[in-house]
C-alpha cells in the first residue's frame, strides 16, 4: 500500500469519527432532557377537605367522668400485661416494680422494702386516681427519670378500667370521686369492683 493510498483511509476514519461526534453533539442539543431545580419526583396528592381540623384529636375526658363507667374486670384482663414487673395481692411481693396492692391513695415511692428511682422518690403527693391516670398514659413523661420501663396506655378508658380494677385492690377501696359517683354509665349502676386478685401464678 503506497501512501497515497493510506493517506485515504486515515482521512476516511478521520471522517467518520468527525461525523459522528457531530451527530452525538447534534442530538444531545435536541433531545437534551430538562434538569428539574431539585432532584427527585413530582407526585401530586389529593388534598383532604377540612384541613387540620379533620385530624384533629377528640379531648380526652376527665378521668372522673371515665370513671363511673369503668369496668374493674376489664382492668383486670388489661393489667395481666404487667404482671411480669408487678403483684397486686395483699402481701405480694416486690418485683421489678413494687407491689401494687392498696396503691390508690398510696403516698409515692412508699411500699416497703422496693427501691424507687430519686425521680418517683422526688416527685411527691399520692397516687390519685388522677395522678395514676396521668402516670399510666406516659410514666417518663409524667416521671421523667423514673426506672418505669412501661410505654404506657393511650386509651384514656383503658386507662379507667386499669385505675377501676386496682381501686378494687384493697381491703377499703378509696370512694369513687363524686363525678363518677354520681353518674352512673348507660347500662345502669356502675362496675362493681371484682374480687381480690389471685397471687400471679409463674
């Protein structure tokens, strides 16, 4: 091959190189796709009609008023779950959390031989049935620094039905406050508190 004839092919893989980058230039000013201002995707929601006011949350009802239609024996099955830290009998012993018998009206961090947190010890007052409703929706929140491992009920009657069934947990249970004693729910008489709890079987 004399160079005249090289000269040719280098010029015609020249060419093509050059025809092709002008291509590849040409089409990406074409179908150049439009950069949106912050990466990610538009997705278009539907907006629910009422605003804030539709997830708003219904205020929860003085536990006083919970009270007169509380069920003890609800309370009961509810507060099974807490068994593993708590005994409720006359006499029971201490576990994780301290026996629980006779603990409405109770002075805080006051049942002998269960070392309390400082926080429940400097927290003060007894156990109302108010005090206890505020403590069993959120103990760290109500008792910031307590041991109380417990995340709480959210239901504020749940909450009542656990307070009525420990109310029953004493040999002179504290008289209902006069809310619920004098209301009385829509079957009738209030729940009458249940027997003494057995001792927790292991």
């Amino acid at each position: 091959m004399n160079s005249f004839e090289l000269n040719k092919v280098i010029g015609a893989i020249l060419a093509t190189c050059l025809i092709t980058l002008a291509l590849n230039i040409g089409a990406g000013a074409i179908f150049a796709p439009e950069k949106p201002a912050k990466p990610g995707f538009n997705i278009a929601v539907k907006e629910l009609g009422g605003g804030a006011a539709s997830v708003a949350k219904e205020p929860e009802q003085p536990i006083e008023t919970l009270l007169a239609s509380a069920s003890a024996e609800k309370g009961q099955a509810t507060a099974k779950q807490c068994q593993a830290c708590h005994t409720f009998e006359k006499g029971g012993p201490n576990r994780v959390g301290p026996n629980l018998w006779n603990v409405v009206g109770r002075p805080k961090a006051s049942e002998a031989g269960f070392n309390y947190s400082a926080a429940m010890k400097a927290k003060g007052g007894t156990w109302t049935f108010d005090e206890l409703n505020k403590f069993i929706a959120n103990p760290r929140g109500y008792v910031a620094g307590t041991n109380m491992t417990f995340a709480g009920l959210a239901r504020d009657s749940q909450r009542a039905d656990v307070i009525g069934f420990l109310r029953s947990q004493a040999d002179s249970p504290l008289p209902l406050p006069k809310a619920a004693a004098n209301a009385a729910p829509a079957g009738g008489k209030p729940a009458e508190a249940p027997k003494a709890a057995a001792p927790a079987k292991h």
